[in-house]
C-alpha cells in the first residue's frame, strides 16, 4: 500500500483528477503533499498501469458516484455536529465537568448527559441511578449489552457502551480509575473491572451533577499502596507462603 489514507487532501485531488479524465502518472503523483511527496516514485510506479486502461469510463463513473456518497454523508454529519452543538449549550458546565474524569471526554460527556439528564434528583443516591443504569454488582456488560441477574429492566444500552468504553480507556491510564481495572482485571477478568469501574464513573458522574461546585479530583495510582490495611496485606502474604508448604512465624522488626 503506497498511501495510507486515500481520503486525504493528497488522495482527494489524486482522485478528482482521474474523475476529470488525468492519466499521466507523473501529474498525479505531484499532487503528493508534505510526507506523502516522498512516495512520489512509488506513486508513479503505481499510476503506471493506467496506461493500460486499467482505470476506464466504468470506473471513472463508480469513483465519482462513491465520492459524492462520502461527501453527502459528511455534509450530514457536519450538520447533526452543529445541531448537537446548539443542543449541549446550555449543558456546556456540565460536560465540562464530566469531561474531567478520565476516560471520558467531550462526545461521551454529551451521550451521558442526554441518557441521564442533568437533574440528579430523581436517583436519591448513586446507587439508585447504578442500579437503573444496569451498572452494579451481579450485571456483566459487554459492548452495551448486559447479562447477569440483574440485567433485566430499564437500563440504557447507549449508556452501558459508553461506560463500557470509558472503563476500558481509563485502564490504560495512570489513575485511580486505571489502577481499579487494573486490579479487579486481574483477580476477577477484564468484564467484570469494566463493570465495577464503568460503576465507579457512574457515581462519580452522580456526584459532579448532583453539585455543580464539586469538581473531579484523582486519588492517584498508588492510591491502594497508600492506604492498604497492613493486616490484610499481612494476612495475605501469609496464605501465599503457606500454599507454598511454608510454615510462617512472624517477628516485629527490631
């Protein structure tokens, strides 16, 4: 594959001039731009079967009719992104608030905030609106459909997928949220840190909405090491030695 991207400024007008009836594999491989001009004698090496008539009127009417589908639906596109422009305007604060929380950013703010609202009143608690959301203890989530003895219900698919997505983001992330996932991952297999931590954002987004003065603030990654209880940790050294065939005897240091 000589370019990577043939939709992009260099391919487009590489394209337009075949549309328009271009054959000589020089001029169209100097319409290459910036990094792409260092393939100009690949281009032409590639360009010269047109010669051949390997690239006739047939073709030369499906590009055009393919090119002007793409360019429709990008017209469409262009215009739904405005149209939701206008619609988020008065929630701006709010995705920006959301937009804080690692994993997720100004498109997933706004496919929340229109599942959910912005009125936090009618879920009393975080766990009232985990639970309408079919994010919580006993629901597995993958790729927003939900199983599990609690999958049954309302829910809402379209925010299932983007928690889902936010949770598998954020495990690549140095945070609190990416060392949860890391964590649960681990013990307990990738769906179920990608509902505990999909569930972790949810409360997370309950409280930001619930109070527009409260602000994201990160624990940090070592947030565990920080403030794991000695005991448990002590207690689990332990059982590991012991599974071992070790028989432990513990002395304080002096």
């Amino acid at each position: 594959m000589v370019a990577s991207d043939i939709f992009g400024v260099s391919g487009r007008d590489m394209m337009d001039a075949l549309i328009n009836g271009q054959r000589n594999p020089k001029i169209l491989a100097a319409m290459a731009r910036s990094r792409m001009r260092i393939k100009i004698p690949r281009l032409e090496e590639a360009f010269a079967g047109l010669s051949l008539g390997t690239f006739d009127d047939h073709h030369q009417f499906l590009l055009a009719t393919m090119l002007a589908r793409i360019d429709g639906v990008n017209a469409d596109i262009a215009a739904l992104d405005t149209e939701i422009g206008d619609q988020l305007a008065p929630f701006a604060d709010a995705v920006a608030r959301l937009d804080e929380i690692p994993g997720i950013g100004p498109t997933a703010a706004a496919v929340i905030i229109a599942e959910i609202g912005v009125d936090m009143s009618r879920f009393p608690t975080p766990a009232h609106l985990s639970s309408w959301a079919k994010f919580a203890p006993g629901v597995s989530s993958s790729a927003g459909k939900t199983k599990g003895s609690g999958s049954t219900g309302h829910g809402d698919r379209y925010l299932a997928r983007v928690l889902g997505e936010a949770a598998v983001i954020v495990g690549r992330t140095d945070t609190f949220l990416g060392a949860r996932y890391r964590r649960i991952a681990r013990r307990r297999g990738k769906k179920k840190a990608i509902v505990a931590v999909g569930r972790s954002i949810l409360v997370i987004i309950w409280h930001l909405l619930s109070d527009p003065d409260t602000r994201f603030c990160d624990l940090g990654s070592d947030h565990y090491d920080r403030h794991v209880n000695t005991t448990a940790k002590r207690r689990n050294h332990i059982r590991q030695l012991e599974a071992l065939g070790y028989k432990v005897t513990l002395e304080p240091a002096a």
